[in-house]
C-alpha cells in the first residue's frame, strides 16, 4: 500500500512544534480545516501528518469528533495498523515488564507511554485485560487480539471496554470475552500477598497496579501496627499490611462487593481474624472512628480521582484536604500518613500543600519522610506531562503544633 493512499491531515503554521519534541496528540484546533475539513475524515481512519509545508510527520489515527482529533501511532510515514505492528509494540513493552517483574503480573500495555494512545493491557498471569478507548484502537481491535494472542498465548483475553472515555469518543460500552473463558475471579500475587481480582465486575480492568512499588515502601514499617485503609476496595493496601506484620487492618469502601471481595483476600493470606471491614462513605466513615475514640498508628488515603476534569480542580482539592484533615486527626502521635492521589490535574505539589493545609487546620506537625510514584509498569512519557498521575506521600505525624 503507498503513502498515497491514506487520507492526509495538514496542520496550521508551527502547529507541528509539540509533535516535534515528543507529545503525540493532536488537537482540532491545531488542523488546517481549509485544506483538510476535520468532517472529511471517517472516525477512527489511520492518516498521513503533514506540517504547513507538507512534510510528512507520520501517521495518526483520527476522530473528527473530539478535542484531542489525532493521536500519533508512528513517525514512520508508511506505517500501518496491523498485527505485525501490534506484535511489535506488544513485544517492545514485554521486554520492559520482564526485566522488572519475575512474575506474569502487570500493566503491559500503558498507552501513549507504550507507542498505542488509546489501549491499556493488564496481565493477569494467562488473563489479559484490554481496555480500548479510542476510535482508532476500536477499529483494529481484532488485530490488537491477534496480536496478544500469538505473543503470550493467554487462555483468555477479556475486553473490558466500559470506560467514561469511550462516550466522548463516540464509542458503545460494554464487556466481552475476546478470547478463551475468563473466570470471575484471578489470582495474582503482588509483594508477597494473594489476591483474587475480579476481572469482570471490579473496577476498571479489576486491580491497581500501579501503586505496588508504595505499597511495598508501605509493608517495610508496619510491623504489630494498627492499619486503617480508607476507600480501601478489594483490600490492597490493609491485606499487603496484614501480611508484612500488622496488628490489625480496618478497611473501609462504599460498595460491600468489594469488602466481600476483601475478605475473600484476607482469608487467601490466613489473615482474616486480623481483618475487619466498614461499609460507608470513607469521610462518614472517618467521623465516626473520630467520634468513637479510635486511633491508628498508619493511615492510608488512597481515593479514586477527586478531580476528573480540570474545572473540578477547586472542589477536589478541598477533597483531599478534607479527608487528610481527618486522617491526620485519626493517627496517632508518631503515625504514619499514606496520602495519595491518581487525579492527572493534581500536580504533586498540590498535594503538598494539600496536606500542609490540612496539618495546619488541624494543629498537627508532618514529615513528609518519602513519596511514591507509578510503578516501571506505568512508564513516563517524557514529553506528555499526562502520563505522569499518580503520586503519594508518607507523611509522619510529629504531633500539635501548639504547646
């Protein structure tokens, strides 16, 4: 097939400049629509790149429909999405999970970090998890599946495609077993500790890896403590807790599914006396353990983004003080915070000064003594400050600030 037959996209003059250094986005804004009308295209077509000149700067899968309309695949200007290119990519990100992880459990596939805006692949040992949530990767989702196929021959392959994302994108959600039978529940094993993820019913692809490498900071200082895991899920950090030593574990989500799903991993660890469970809005949740008398020697603040767009960004942030005010007043003198926070819109420093604020109105002292960032399997694309979410601090609670 030639260059020729792909449709070709034009950008304004110097549009091309953040393609240059890096980032693989292109925003509607930044199309030259006289010469190449947005509406022309079909959503999801691959594309030809041209600068104002028309040199060619690669190919990009498009949808005229949204803000971000093209996202690069390759600089490459006779590229093509097909199984060769997916084995490729799949292949390229395998290597760097190997040299990292001995065992078959992670994210492989991380998105425009990994060359392939729009897909995330979560290995469950011989389980994939696939999310799409780009036109683009939606219309070479069958190759996407051959692709995983021939490189790790899984026994099942689950494309779990519900996310908010897909609306945007003009996309149909649902959940569809791509390949083989996928069990509702999968076993993994992340620092030292079991765990049955629930693929299908749980949240987003069923697990979070992407907090692993702070949850085994976390493990390291826990020894015959008090636990307390707010917006706790299926028990991650509690249970991780639990096996490293704790005293006790208390953890406390919304949804009783994912408590029962908490005990069940408990019980896998032979630590299900040292578990105990609350279903309640974590800030409820928090006041009542205040008004109880209770006290933790470690706290951990780990909830789902406060901050999804970046006009909530005032509101989420009263959030994570909000709710570092309450851990802080819950810890004991010499306790350990985990704050953290997966909204993309809140930079680390924020959540500094988040807790800085949150000490402050609560008369306490904190040490921030280290942080946590996404794990080698959630790698940073340098030039896309948007691949770079997560973040946590470990914060020690020096106390009252007043005599």
């Amino acid at each position: 097939m030639s260059q020729s037959a792909l449709p070709v996209l034009i950008l304004c003059s110097k549009a091309d400049k953040r393609l240059r250094n890096g980032h693989q986005w292109i925003y509607s804004n930044e199309v030259d629509k006289g010469r190449t009308p947005l509406t022309d295209f079909e959503t999801g077509v691959l594309a030809s790149v041209q600068n104002a000149q028309g040199k060619t700067l690669g190919v990009a899968t498009i949808n005229p429909h949204t803000l971000i309309c093209a996202r690069m695949m390759s600089r490459k200007a006779n590229c093509r999405l097909n199984r060769a290119f997916f084995v490729d990519r799949i292949n390229r990100a395998l290597k760097l999970r190997e040299e990292y992880f001995s065992l078959p459990f992670y994210r492989l596939v991380y998105g425009d970090s990994d060359g392939l805006s729009g897909l995330v692949i979560d290995r469950f040992g011989d389980t994939l998890v696939v999310q799409i949530s780009t036109a683009g990767m939606e219309r070479v989702k069958e190759d996407i599946i051959k692709a995983i196929c021939q490189v790790l021959k899984p026994r099942a392959v689950l494309l779990k495609n519900d996310s908010a994302m897909r609306e945007s994108e003009g996309l149909p959600s649902y959940i569809e077993e791509a390949w083989g039978d996928v069990m509702d529940l999968v076993q993994i094993e992340e620092n030292d500790t079991q765990f049955l993820v629930p693929v299908k019913q749980g949240q987003k692809t069923g697990w979070f890896y992407d907090h692993r490498v702070s949850r085994a900071l976390l493990q390291k200082t826990v020894r015959g403590k008090r636990v307390l895991d707010l917006f706790s899920y299926v028990g991650a950090w509690g249970i991780e807790a639990l096996v490293a030593g704790a005293k006790s574990s208390v953890c406390v989500d919304s949804s009783s599914q994912a408590l029962e799903w908490a005990q069940q991993n408990a019980g896998l660890n032979g630590v299900a006396d040292q578990l105990t469970t609350l279903k309640d809005n974590a800030f409820d949740a928090a006041q009542n353990l205040l008004s109880d008398g209770e006290r933790f020697d470690v706290v951990v603040v780990d909830p789902p983004a406060f901050i999804k767009r970046r006009k909530d960004l005032h509101q989420g942030e009263r959030a994570y003080r909000r709710v570092n005010e309450l851990a802080l007043r819950l810890l004991e003198k010499d306790g350990l915070l985990v704050s953290a926070s997966c909204s993309m819109h809140m930079s680390r420093a924020m959540l500094v000064d988040a807790l800085r604020g949150a000490a402050r109105h609560v008369d306490r002292g904190v040490q921030i003594i280290s942080q946590g960032y996404q794990g080698p399997d959630h790698p940073i694309h340098p030039a896309m400050s948007e691949t770079e979410y997560l973040k946590a601090l470990f914060a020690r609670n020096t106390g009252g600030l007043t005599p």
